[in-house]
C-alpha cells in the first residue's frame, strides 16, 4: 500500500527501486522560494550499501513490512548457518553473507540472534548487542604497563583476535560489543 514519504520515519522499510531499504537519516530541506524535500539517507536490507536519495514529501512509497524472529545460533555448515527457534524447535539455513562480516568472529553457539525477514525470505541476522566469550590466549601484561590505558591482542575461543587492556589474563570472561568488537568490561563470575 502505497504512503506520502513524509509520512515515513527514520528507522523505517521502504520498498524503493524493488528493493528494501531501511530509513537511516531523513532531514527535511527547505530552499527559500523552492518547493521542500527530503535529503535520505538509505541503506539496502540485502546488500547492505548506503545510498543518498531525495524525495519530494508528495512522493508514494510503499512501506516494508519485516518480521523480526529470535533465533538460536547452533553451528556453521560450509557457507551456511544452522539456526533453530527457541520456542518450536524448527531449524532453518541461511546464508552466512546476511551476517554483517566483521561481526561473523562473535558467532558462538548458543548465541541468540535476529533474523530480519520479509515475505518468508531471510535478509539480515543481527547480531545482539554484547557478546561474553572467554579469553583463550594472551600475553601477559608488561610490568609499569599502568600509566596509560594499555591494550594488547588477545584470541577468543572463536579464534578471533581482539583488544582488551592490559589486566586481563588467559581463561577470564569478557564482554565485548558486536558492532566493533571494543571491549565493554570483565564478568565475574
């Protein structure tokens, strides 16, 4: 069903160009005697390519309707994800390329994650916001390290390799966060 643009939000899906786009930045532009428009800021669901578009407020769109589904995260499978819902037991496959690249090393199993759905077919698995993993390698602190905020590499038990500060030791359980990998703080357990 086709809306007036100026009735979309940000944060919203459009179909436009028969793809679906996520409404990232909508700012309305106004130029002395001209008519207003919208300067948007669109990213493409399957892609995930960023694009910049005008639109008049008059203009018709038709609005996406994604469905947002939890899943359990249980292994790969060559290119593939195996994921089950929580509730139903069911087990479905997706691609490995709908999950953000620099987000695959925070894969663990057991994760929940979301798949961004629309008409029955996958586009997107958002990762959650934080991950806990356990640190399976890493140097040891250098003595006096202490005036400043050190970071060293250390390996997770994805294999990955990230940064934490210069206290934390082999075997300890951090929190790290998916969007960069940055870390977020120690778990006591």
């Amino acid at each position: 069903m086709p809306i007036k643009f100026n009735e979309v939000r940000q944060g919203e899906a459009i179909i436009f160009n028969n793809e679906i786009w996520i409404v990232f930045e909508k700012h309305l532009q106004t130029r002395g005697n001209l008519r207003s428009y919208y300067q948007v800021l669109l990213k493409n669901l399957e892609r995930g390519n960023v694009f910049n578009q005008r639109f008049s407020p008059d203009d018709n769109v038709d609005k996406a309707v994604l469905m947002r589904t939890e899943y359990e995260f249980l292994y790969q499978d060559g290119n593939m994800l195996v994921l089950m819902d929580p509730q139903t037991y069911d087990q479905i496959n997706v691609v490995i390329d709908l999950v953000v690249e620099d987000q695959r090393k925070f894969l663990l199993p057991n994760i929940r994650v979301n798949v961004l759905s629309h008409n029955e077919k996958s586009l997107q698995v958002e990762m959650p916001q934080f991950v806990e993993v356990t640190i399976v390698d890493t140097p040891d602190g250098a003595r006096g390290d202490t005036a400043t905020n050190v970071f060293k590499q250390a390996t997770i038990e994805t294999g990955a390799e990230v940064k934490v500060p210069g206290h934390i030791k082999k075997g300890e359980k951090v929190r790290l966060r998916c969007e960069d990998g940055n870390f977020m703080g120690r778990i006591n357990d």
